[in-house]
C-alpha cells in the first residue's frame, strides 16, 4: 500500500505545481498588459506636451520677434532724440523747457518721432518720461503724425474713409507705403468689388470737367488703379465692374491714354508665362484691338516682355536693382534618359541647381492674396491659397524623399554615402540662396527614422558633418529663427525662402492683433495690423523679383520630379520601419 500511494502523492504535487505555474503566467500577463497600458498613457501624455510645447514656441517667437524689433527700434531713437536735442537753440525753447520740468514735477516733457516699432506695434515709444501726444483727429479716420519728417501714418478708419485716403490732396505727405499696404491686404478686410464700387463712385462724382481738382482727384484714381493693376493684377482681371468702367468710360469718354497704362499691366497677367494668368475672356476682349490703338511704338517697347512675368516685374518700391549673374557651367550628366538615370550619375551641386529651380518656379506662382487671414490653414484653404500650399507639400515630399533615399542605402556605408552627397546638396543650396532647400535636408536629417541612425552618421566625413551642423545652426528656430533672419536680410535676390518662418509671423501676427480698433474705435479697421502683415509680404514679394540664372536640365528635373511621385508619400511609420530594419534596437 505504501507504494501504491506514493505515485499518487508527486501527480498531487506535480499538479500544485502546474497551477501554480498558470497563476504565475496570468499574473505575469496581467502585469505586461497593465505596463502597456501604463506605456500608452505616457506616450499620450508625451504628445500632449509635444503639442503644446509647440503651440508656446510659436507664441514666444512672435513675442521675441516683436521684442526685439521694439527693444532696437526704441534704443535708436534715443539716439536719434539725443543727437536732435543737442542742436536745439536756446533761449525760448529753453525756457518753455522749464516750464514743462516745473509742471511734471521735475521730468522734461520731449516729443517722441514715430519709430518703426510704433508704427507696427501701434505705440508710441516712451522716452523717460511724458510724450507729447502725435494724434491726429479727422472723422472716421485715427492717424499719427511723424514729427521728424512731418509724415502722416494711418492708424485705422472706416472703409470709406480709407479708400478715400488712397486719394487725399496731401498724399505727398502721406506714408508712401499705403497704398501699397491697402493693396496687399485689402482682402482681409473687405472685397475687391468693394473698393471699387468707392473708387468708380468718386470717380463719376468728379463731373465738373473744368475743376482743377476734380480733374486732380480723376488722374489720382487712375494711378491708385494703375499700381493696383501692376502689382496684384489678378484683382482686378475678373472684376467685370472694373473692366466695364476702363473700357466705356476711360477710354470711349475721358481719353486712351488714361487707361493705356492700366490695360498695358493687365495685359502682363493675362500673357503670364508661369500659366498664373486670369482666365478672362473679357480682360482679353477688352486688351485686344483696344490696347494695340491706343499703343505707339514707344510704348510698345515700353511694355513687358514674355520673360517679365508679374512676380519679378512688380512694383519698383518692391524690388531692387541687381547687378547680373554669370551663369555657372551645367554639370549635365552622362546618361540623358530620364529613366535610366541614377542618383549616382548626379552631381549633388547640379542636383541642388535643378531642385532650386523647380522650387523657385513654385514659389513665384505664390500670390500675396493666399497670406491675408492666414487662408492657408481655412477651411477652403484649396481655394484661397492653392500655390502655397503646392509649395508646402513640394518641401514635405523633398523631406519624405531624402529620408527614403537614405533608408534605402544596404549597408551602413552606402547611407553615410548618400548623407554625405545630400549635405553637399544642402551646402549648395545655401549658395544659392535656396533657404527652402537647406531646411528640405534638415527636415529631413532631423527626422526621427535617420536621426537614429548612429552607424551610418559615424561613418559620414568629419568634414561634411561640421558643414552640416553650421546649416542646423543656421535654420535653428531659437531666438525667432535669429541666424536665419539675418542671413536672409543680407541675401540678394533671387531667393528661395523657408516660408516655415514666415508664416509663423503671419500666424502670431493675425492672433496678436484685432481686425478692428476695439474697444475704443470697434468700427474702425486695425490698419496697423495690415501694415505689419503688408512688411512680410513684400520682403516676399522682393525674393521674388529676380529669375535664377541657372540652366535647366530635363532629364535631371524630369528623374526627380518621378522620384517625388514614387516616394514622396512614404508615411512615417514606413520610414520608421525601414530605419529599423537599416539598424535595429540594441538589446
């Protein structure tokens, strides 16, 4: 009996041991799965903080950006003040000194000129103590007036009152940048047909054809119209108003020669080169047979060229006069069949040259109007700004590429090659002026699929890694993208910017400040606001004024714009997963 049941006694522990076993697994189960529920909170929570940490960058480069503008603004016109005040006479200025001191208490009383920072930020700049106010008071309208150039700056005011200010007696006077500004960001305050529903009416009201100023006011209404048709064309094109009031009034009543200029502008949109023209048939009905009438041949020479598209034909206070560029030699490679090309048959310096071209060819097409509202993040952002968000996704599908490329290498060798081959491409850039392109390749370095890759980036050359970090460096977004704006501000055109930064300004700046002048003035338009938003749009719009001289290569454009199709939609997982693959995890 005894050993009968001694068998039964280890099947009693053996199975104690089993259920043991299964508690032990099912805790360890439980565990792994409270860990990874515990891991997906954290990632969560990380992405929360991500985003948010985001959302304070963007918010403390614009406060830096404005910081600093009013920080030196403000520090040169104490200089500017000190130096005025030391030339002042005596005598009666002096004792009207001291009256001022006997009446603040002690503290001089000096007036303040109107600095560059007030004008953007709506402020005067304080210099210790009281200033004298520069307020100008006119109905409908909120104006200060610059006491060192004697200058008027619109503050803001009634649609009417600002559309009448474009054509007000003193316009000499006035900030030679309004008109201009009004514009470029009329559209963010109000409609084309608006504007020009004013400007006809107060150009039919001027019926005494005898009166010196009604005769005045009608020429300045046709040079507000002229600079219009010049530097944003496409306005005025499909405005059926405007096209009816050039041809059956300017020209069948009050004389050709007052719309010949006009229509000579427009005509520049409607033979874009770029394809950015208006589709009008009337604009053409109304250029043809008109325009070659009233056009001598003086004028004929006068008028642009195919090659003077209106991006960098625009108004002469946007651009400036550029000494000519020698064309470098083209570095065309040995096979010419687009299909049989290789990244290894280009030179990454002849890469860099034709990139930059497709890129800036983008960039030209971009209108001022796709900026007013900050358009490209609404709702129908395809509509109101669809060049710009082409541009956007150009640089998100060069970044996608190069990551790919580098992924794809086999070996570690290979892809510290192909690292090496695009931070040439991305030194090149920075000659070229091609800012959009140096970021393309960080973007793309950064990026955490190749960021990761230890192995490959011990094998890039010393040399191509120190030329790599100066170009981190220099697109760094600290300090308000501080090394890029100044490298930006020393550049000439043609330029090819990183429009990451500018947009960012046009965000913080459309936060920052109110459409109206609230709650003092709430039916007053902010033009302050517009004036800051018009200064990024023209630095825009002048990297914009002059064409690479650079020399396109098909086959090369043709083989990367095939590579873009291919690649350029790549996810991030599917990078990520690639980078694991090229170098997995350690342990």
């Amino acid at each position: 009996m005894a050993e009968t049941s001694q068998p039964l006694a280890e099947k009693t522990e053996l199975q104690i041991l089993l259920e043991e076993n299964d508690v032990m697994r099912r805790e360890i189960e439980a565990l792994l799965q409270a860990k990874e529920i515990a891991r997906e909170k954290v990632r969560s929570a990380i992405q929360e903080l991500v985003e948010e940490n985001k959302r304070l960058k963007t918010k403390l480069a614009g406060m830096e950006t404005q910081m600093s503008s009013l920080v030196a603004e403000r520090n040169a016109l104490a200089k500017r003040l000190q130096a005025a005040n030391g030339e002042e006479e005596k005598g009666e200025d002096e004792q009207q000194q001291q009256e001022s001191m006997h009446r603040s208490g002690g503290r001089p009383i000096r007036k303040s000129s109107q600095s560059k920072a007030s004008k953007f930020f709506g402020a005067v700049v304080e210099e210790a103590g009281p200033v004298e106010t520069l307020k100008i008071e006119e109905e409908g309208l909120l104006m200060w007036r610059n006491e060192m150039d004697n200058t008027i700056e619109v503050r803001g005011g009634t649609l009417e009152k600002l559309v009448l200010r474009l054509l007000h007696e003193a316009t000499p006077r006035l900030s030679p940048e309004f008109i201009t500004d009004f514009i470029l960001t009329h559209r963010s305050f109000t409609t084309t047909d608006e504007v020009l529903t004013h400007l006809i009416k107060k150009y039919h009201d001027c019926t005494a054809e005898v009166e010196k100023e009604d005769k005045i006011t009608r020429l300045r209404i046709c040079t507000v119209l002229e600079l219009w048709a010049e530097l944003q064309g496409e306005d005025l094109a499909p405005e059926e108003k405007f096209l009816t009031f050039v041809k059956t009034r300017l020209q069948a009543v009050d004389g050709e020669r007052l719309a010949q200029g006009i229509l000579r502008r427009l005509s520049v949109w409607l033979n874009d080169p770029q394809g950015s023209g208006p589709d009008s048939p009337k604009l053409s009905q109304c250029l043809s047979g008109e325009l070659e009438s009233t056009t001598s041949s003086e004028d004929v020479r006068k008028t642009p060229t195919k090659s003077s598209s209106p991006r960098n034909s625009s108004s002469p206070r946007l651009t400036r006069k550029l000494a000519p560029i020698k064309q470098p030699k083209p570095l065309i490679p040995r096979i010419k069949d687009a299909a049989e090309l290789t990244l290894d048959d280009i030179e990454p310096v002849e890469l860099a040259r034709q990139m930059t071209l497709l890129d800036y060819a983008l960039f030209q097409k971009i209108r001022p109007s796709e900026y007013n509202n900050v358009a490209w993040t609404k709702k129908n952002k395809e509509i109101a700004s669809p060049n710009l968000l082409r541009f956007i996704r150009r640089f998100n599908d060069v970044s996608i590429w190069v990551q790919n490329t580098i992924l794809s290498g086999k070996s570690a060798k290979k892809r510290a090659a192909l690292v090496d081959n695009f931070a040439k491409a991305a030194v090149a850039f920075r000659k070229l002026n091609n800012f959009n392109g140096v970021m393309q390749i960080v973007s793309a370095m950064e990026g955490a699929a190749v960021h990761r890759l230890q192995k490959t980036f011990e094998r890039v050359r010393p040399k191509s890694r120190t030329k790599y970090a100066e170009l981190l460096e220099l697109m760094s977004s600290s300090g308000s993208y501080k090394f890029y704006r100044e490298a930006l501000a020393a550049a000439t055109p043609p330029i090819v910017p990183y429009m990451g930064m500018y947009l960012t300004d046009l965000m913080t700046l459309d936060e920052v400040h109110k459409n109206m002048l609230e709650p003092s003035q709430p039916t007053y338009i902010n033009f302050t606001k517009r004036v800051q938003i018009a200064s990024v749009m023209k630095k825009i719009l002048e990297q914009q004024s002059a064409d690479y001289a650079l020399q396109p290569i098909d086959c090369i454009q043709e083989w990367f714009v095939a590579q873009l199709d291919q690649f350029g939609a790549t996810s991030e997982d599917a990078l990520f997963s690639m980078s694991l693959v090229a170098e997995p995890r350690e342990g």
